[in-house]
C-alpha cells in the first residue's frame, strides 16, 4: 500500500478550486471515515479521496476560506482511530500548500503595482526641483514611493491586497552622490531636498550619519524633512535608495584637507578649490552645493563641511597678473626684511619634501603703525587674498582656539597669518596656539563614535604683535620653534617708506595668488626640483648649523632658517623674483642670537631663584648667623641655608620649596634642574642631585647652587 500523505504533500495546487465544494468533500470524507467498519476500511476511504488532485485543491481553497472549519474537521478525522497521525500530516500539507499560494499572489499583486508606477524619480519631482538636475537614471526603491509632496512607504493589505501609501515626510529627499575622502577612504552622501521655503538643495553629510537614526536628526538643522519620529524610517528609506541607484549615483574623490596628496604620478596638491598638478591647475566649483549632476571628475575635490572655515578656502585663489604682483614686490626691494615674511609663507610645500623638518612661527613684533601687518599681507599675497575681511587668507589673533586648529588642519602644507597678539581673548591662548601649532598635532575631542583622532598638521605660522610672541609662553620648546623679529619690517617711518606701504599695499590688492602655484608647479613639473631642495636644504642647515656654535637652542631654530634659505633660492632663482637690496637673512639670525640669549630658559630660572631668594633671606639658615634666636626657626620655616658672608660659596635650598617656587613662575621644574645639573651649576652627592646641608639646628638635603653658577647668570 503506498504512503498516502506524502503523495498528498506532493500535490501542487495549480488551478483556482471552490472553498465550499472543498469543505463539503472534507466533511464527507470524515464522516466516511467515521462510519468504516474497520481501521482498514477508513484508510482506504481516505485514500481514495485523496487520489483526485481536484479534491485536495479544494481542501486547500477551503483552508483559506475558512481555516477554522477545516481545523474543526481534521481534528474529528484525527480522532478516529488509527488516523491521529494521517490527519495531523494532511493538515500540515494543506496549511503549507495554502501559505504558498498566498505568497505566490503577494508577489505578483507587488510586481503589478510596480509597473504601474513610473521608474524615473525626475519626473515625479520635476514640480520641486527648480530646474535643478538629477543624475540620470535615478529611480525609486521597491515598496517606496516619492513624489514632490514627500515620500510614502507602500504598504499592501495581506488578504484583500489592496495597496495603500502611508507617509513617511511632508518632502521628498534623495541620495545624489557619493564623496570618497582619498586619505581615510570615508564616504559622504550629497543629499537633496527642497527647503521649506522650496528652494532645492544639496548637504553633504557623513554615510554614517545618514545610517544612523539618532544623528541623522541633526539634519534638521539644515531644514531637512526628518524629525525624530520619521529618522528611523528615513534611514530605511536613504538605505534602499542607495542600494537600487548604486550604476547611477555619481561618486567623487574628494579630501577634507587642502596639501600634498597621492604619490608619483598621481602627485598633486589641493590649493583651496584647485587642483595643481603636473603640467596643469584644475579649478572647481565648491562642491559643497553644487549638483553631484554636474560635478567633474577625473580630479580631487576639497570638501569643506564647516561652514564657518570656507571662507578661509576662497581666499586660497588667483586675481589680477604675475607681473602686476612681481611689480608690487618690488617697492619692498630697499627693505630686506619685508621678505622675511615671504620666504616663510613658502615654506610649508617644502615640508613635504623635508620629512624631519618642523612646524614653525614667523613672529614680526615690535611697535604698532609700523608695517607689521603691511609684511604680513605681502607673505600673504603669495598664496591667495591678503585681506582680513571676508575671503581673505588674515585672520586675527581673536579668533578661537578650535578655529585656528582646524583652520591649520585644512590648510596643511600651507601658510596661517594672524594678526596681532595682543587682540587674543586671554593671553594664554597665544602660548596654548604657539605650542599647539609648532607641534604639528590637535588636541583629541570626545565624539559619539569615541575618542577623535588628534588633527596632524604641517605649515608656517606668521604672526603679528607689539610684544615678541614668545612672551606669551614659557615653554622652552615652543621658544626653540619660534623666530622673533623685533622692529619695523620697513625700518621706521618716513615718507618713503609710507610711499612704499601704500604701493604695495594697492598692488597686492589688486595681483595675488601666484607665487604659491608657481612654487607647486616647480615643485611637480621638475624632475630634479625634490632633489635640489633636499640637497640645499643639507646645505643650508649645515650653514646656520656651524654659527650656533653648539647653542642648543639656535641649533633648532637654524633648522627653520635653513628651510627659509631653500625658499629664498626658489623664490628668485627659480621662479625669477628680484631679490631685495640686502640679504634678509643675516638680519634673521642675528634676531636668533638674541633670541636665544633671551630664552634661555635655565639662566632665567636662576635669576629669578636668586631674586626670591633675597627677598626671603630671614628665612635662609645662617643669614641671622651671631644674632640671638639665630637657630630657630622663622614662623613660616626655613627655605634652605644661604651664608652670610660676602664669599658665600653656594645657596641652598629645600627641594619642595624650590620645586614650587619654579612651578608657581611657570617653570618646568624637573626640566630646569636637569639643565642646571648637565651645566654643572648644582654640588651634589654621588648618588643624589642634593647634598646634605645644616639648616637649622638638622641636617637636611638640599639642592645646592653654587656660588659661580649664579655669577654666571649676573
């Protein structure tokens, strides 16, 4: 006898039956096999009905009709003996049979709404859209709708079939391209949507963001149709869209940073919205608003998401001729000074090519109305507008912390002008920017994805102001990264030198923005160009090395002079810019030396101990020596013990006194004893820094300065 259930699992329902005649043969074959005479009997009864396909279609019609009646007969077929488990696998065969063919009708009632909708998203939006183009081929995502009245989820009913829309938001918006970042290969999404006012436009934002409920939110900000209700089906939405578009939605290279990028022939750099590279400078539309429809490819593009820095990337850009701004150049030939600036402003190129060269500060102090500023924009003029209202490359030194790290970020490889020291917002902020920039790295900040990575970035930073920018710190590596230029660039007033700020002042505003590309297009058309600035810099730096005379301090800061020489001889060898009527950089170095001299930070600190200490002196040990009471200690204790005889031969002091002393005049205490111990100013112990002195009526260890140390400082 063959196994009826699995013959009738393996019937397919191929034809429409009728739900009643199929519940009645039901009933009648239960019925059946209730009355059998005998086991056997019932089986055979079953089986027979069950051989015709016509019957089993309509138990399967009847199902979905009226699944409970048919349940209620199966259950009566299951009691009958000896069918419990014949029954329970003919319901299983006719339940799954039923299922199928209403997935099997889901489908075909979803394929039929789809083409009864249009493909092309374009002509669906065109009432939004303002003439603005999409890229082409665009459709909608399988079960979405989108419309210029906003977006509508389809949802269609599962008995009746009937297809209804249910919105999602009042406005349409849509993917439009794809930004790739060629250094992190991050991916950015270019989304468009027409404004509450109905003006169309395009916001690149983050994938991330767009994947994400929670900060696809902040859109809102930028009138995007996304609330916190309808994020979460937005970003299904965006999700599908992207996927069924993927052939059609352009992508773009683009970077987050202006600089060197790519490697060999690929070489090139990002001066603000050009593209400089072998034999040709590109220039683009800012992407940030322009339609992906429209975008060009085949270069990289600077992608600039804060809003408050594209002001700062518009200056980076071209007016007026070479030789109208070679001749504004040259009314600065009798003040060699003036060039400083220049040869600085082009430095930071070369860092690229210099791999242990450093950031560094150009600082042009000294009294106000005397052309600080004038040098400063002419530095500025080789790169782009040398004006500090609106797209100019001068900024102020009011201007916030976080503005100028990321001001420095987006223009790496490139020059950052502040204007004077003394309109900061708190004097500490100058130290704080000098130490951040001269070390090349951003502070880390907290974001929702955790900790960001520290912003690295590489450039010259000239700065203005009536007292030496170094003032405002006391860090010691800071001062060795900084070159101070104290005194008027044009060397005083007169009237020739007013005659030559005006004229260069009228020409720069007029010609800018040239001498920088002409540096990157020698930099990458000249195949010895990586070689020579190599090889000059080892010149130089071995030059400005050997008159430091071992100075460690003047050592490094003979690293930035050397960089500076490498630029002079490009600036007018190379790219044929009259050199002034002097040598500019002797002036420098002698700054240097003074400089150095000035920072030395150890002497300073010495100094400063010793004017403490005599204004303390009741409370050094043995200078009341002979008078009574002479071994007691003073009520605020002892500081240490200083003779008082005139050939004192050292002055001892408490180490925690010291140290903190130090600390409250902004030393680096551990610094400073460390270099007073290599220069041989401190007596000590074999074994210890300290030596162990009488203070007192004890013995205690004390740091021990000599007697010649202090007369060496004066």
């Amino acid at each position: 006898m063959s196994d009826w259930p699995s013959e009738v699992c393996g019937i397919t329902v191929v034809a429409p039956a009728d739900p009643a005649d199929g519940l009645s043969r039901l009933s009648l074959l239960v019925e059946g096999a209730e009355a059998a005479q005998n086991r056997q009997a019932a089986i055979r009864r079953v089986a027979e009905a069950l051989g015709d396909g016509m019957v089993m279609r309509g138990f399967v019609a009847a199902q979905r009709a009226d699944p409970a009646a048919v349940s209620g007969l199966l259950m009566r077929l299951g009691g009958v003996a000896g069918l419990k488990l014949r029954a329970e696998k003919l319901e299983r065969a006719i339940r799954d049979e039923a299922r199928n063919q209403e997935a099997i009708e889901m489908q075909a009632r979803i394929e039929s709404a789809q083409e009864r909708r249009p493909n092309c998203i374009a002509a669906s939006l065109a009432e939004c859209l303002s003439g603005h183009p999409l890229p082409a081929g665009l459709v909608c995502p399988d079960g979405w709708e989108i419309t210029a009245s906003g977006i509508f989820r389809r949802r269609i009913h599962r008995d009746s079939g009937d297809t209804r829309s249910v919105e999602v938001s009042h406005r349409p918006i849509v993917v439009e391209g794809r930004l790739r970042d060629v250094q992190d290969n991050t991916v950015s999404l270019a989304l468009g949507w027409p404004t509450a006012a109905g003006r169309w436009q395009v916001h690149p934002a983050p994938r991330l963001q767009v994947a994400d409920a929670r900060q696809l939110v902040m859109l809102a900000a930028h009138d995007a149709p996304v609330t916190s209700n309808n994020a979460a089906e937005l970003v299904a939405f965006l999700g599908d869209f992207e996927a069924a578009n993927a052939r059609h939605i352009p992508e773009l290279r683009v970077s987050s940073r202006m600089g060197w990028h790519g490697r060999g022939a690929d070489r090139c750099f990002l001066w603000g919205r050009s593209q400089v590279r072998p034999g040709e400078i590109l220039t683009a539309s800012p992407i940030e608003d322009e339609a992906p429809a429209r975008w060009a490819g085949g270069q990289v593009h600077l992608l600039v998401t804060d809003v408050g820095l594209r002001g700062l990337v518009e200056g980076f850009r071209a007016e007026g001729s070479w030789a109208g701004w070679i001749a504004s150049v040259t009314h600065a030939a009798p003040y060699p000074a003036v060039f400083l600036g220049l040869y600085a402003a082009l430095v930071p190129p070369l860092l690229g090519l210099l791999p242990h060269s450093s950031n560094f500060i150009l600082d042009l102090c000294g009294e106000t109305s005397l052309g600080k500023t004038t040098a400063l924009r002419l530095a500025a003029s080789a790169w782009g507008c040398p004006d500090e209202r609106g797209s100019g490359l001068l900024y102020s030194w009011d201007a916030s912390r976080v503005f100028i790290e990321r001001a420095a970020a987006l223009g790496d490889f490139l020059p950052l002008f502040l204007d004077d020291t003394k309109r900061a917002r708190r004097r500490e902020d100058v130290g704080h920017t000098l130490y951040d920039y001269s070390s090349g790295i951003g502070r880390g900040r907290g974001t929702p994805q955790g900790v960001q990575r520290p912003t690295r970035a590489h450039g010259v930073l000239l700065s203005t102001g009536e007292a030496p920018a170094t003032s405002f710190t006391e860090d010691g590596g800071t001062r060795a990264r900084t070159l101070c230029v104290w005194g008027s660039p044009f060397g005083g007033a007169s009237r020739e030198t007013a005659a030559a700020v005006t004229a260069i002042s009228a020409g720069i505003n007029l010609h800018f923005g040239h001498a920088g590309p002409r540096l990157l297009q020698w930099l990458l058309d000249v195949p010895e160009a990586t070689a020579f600035v190599v090889g000059e810099h080892e010149v130089q730096l071995t030059r400005w090395t050997g008159l430091a005379n071992g100075n460690p301090v003047a050592s490094r800061l003979a690293q930035h002079v050397a960089a500076m020489a490498v630029a002079q001889r490009i600036l007018h060898e190379k790219l044929g810019v009259p050199e002034p009527e002097a040598d500019p950089l002797p002036l420098l170095w002698q700054a240097v030396i003074q400089s150095t001299v000035e920072s030395d930070r150890p002497a300073d600190a010495l100094r400063a101990v010793l004017s403490w200490a005599t204004s303390q002196q009741r409370r050094f040990w043995g200078q009341l020596k002979g008078t009574p009471g002479d071994d007691d200690a003073p009520h605020a204790g002892w500081l240490g013990a200083w003779s008082r005889q005139a050939a004192w031969p050292s002055l001892a002091i408490l180490p925690t006194e010291l140290k903190s002393f130090l600390a409250r005049e902004r030393y680096d205490a551990e610094a400073v004893l460390r270099a007073w111990e290599d220069r041989g100013w401190l007596k000590r112990d074999a074994e210890h820094r300290t030596a162990k002195v009488t203070v007192g009526r004890r013995k205690e260890r004390c740091i021990v300065i000599t007697r010649a140390a202090i007369d060496s400082v004066g």
